[in-house]
C-alpha cells in the first residue's frame, strides 16, 4: 500500500517548505540552481539561523540576564548580611563567655596537664588539645 502521509511525518525546514509552495506556481525556488549536500546545507543554514535573530535575540536576552543578575547579587547580599550578623552576635557571645569562664578553662588545663604530663607535651600541644575538644566543625 501507499505510505501514510501521517505515520511517515519528518521534519521540514522553512525554506524546504518555500520550496514546495513555489513548485507549480510558476516561481523558482530559492535554491533552484544548488544541487545535492549544497543545497541541503544551505537550506539548513537559512532555516535555522535567519540574518536578523542574532541581533535582536542578543539585545533582548542581554537586558534579562543582567536584570537577572542584579536581582541575584541583592539575594546573595541581602544573604550575606544575615549571616555576618549572625557570626557577629556568636563572637560578641563568645567574649562574654571568654571573660566569665577563665577560671573553668584555667581548671580544664589542668586537669589535661595532670592526664598527659607524663608524657611530656609542649604546652603549644596542649592548647591545640583544648582548641581541638571546643571545636564544633567536624
């Protein structure tokens, strides 16, 4: 039987679709006197990049990206700032405690000193034990 025009659909560039309309009509096609891969190449190229787009694509996709990117930058500054004050209001509260507990972190080297004294530890390994125990980043 005869292939079904519907089953069978394949895509069709613009300038392929001129040149049918104008078959029968009495005009000439575009590409009349191209024949083979030429041909096809520049049908192709005619359908898919038109001498106009790039420029007015480029224009207005420009004024969105960097609408786009202004709006971005606000987000992460606006993000940003939360979070310094938030290391703000740790660092305030971190001093305050610096000043009240000395007398617990006097104790607590101590106590370290009387576990590894004996095997005598600089006091710089020392503190690096104690910054080690308060760390919270792991």
């Amino acid at each position: 039987g005869a292939p079904n025009s519907r089953r069978q659909k394949r895509s069709v560039t613009a300038v392929e679709r001129f040149e049918v309309r104008g078959r029968g009509r009495g005009t000439m096609s575009l590409f009349a006197p191209l024949r083979g891969p030429v041909a096809s190449l520049a049908s192709r190229f005619c359908a898919t990049a038109p001498a106009w787009a790039p420029m007015t694509r480029a224009y207005s996709l420009d004024k969105f990206k960097d609408k786009e990117a202004v709006e971005e930058r606000m987000y992460f500054n606006k993000e940003d700032e939360k979070l310094l004050r938030g290391l703000l209001s740790k660092m305030k509260a971190q001093a305050e405690v610096k000043d009240i507990d000395r007398s617990h972190a006097d104790k607590e080297r101590s106590a370290l000193v009387n576990i590894v004294g004996k095997y005598n530890v600089s006091n710089a390994d020392i503190e690096n034990l104690l910054d080690w125990r308060h760390r919270s980043d792991f």
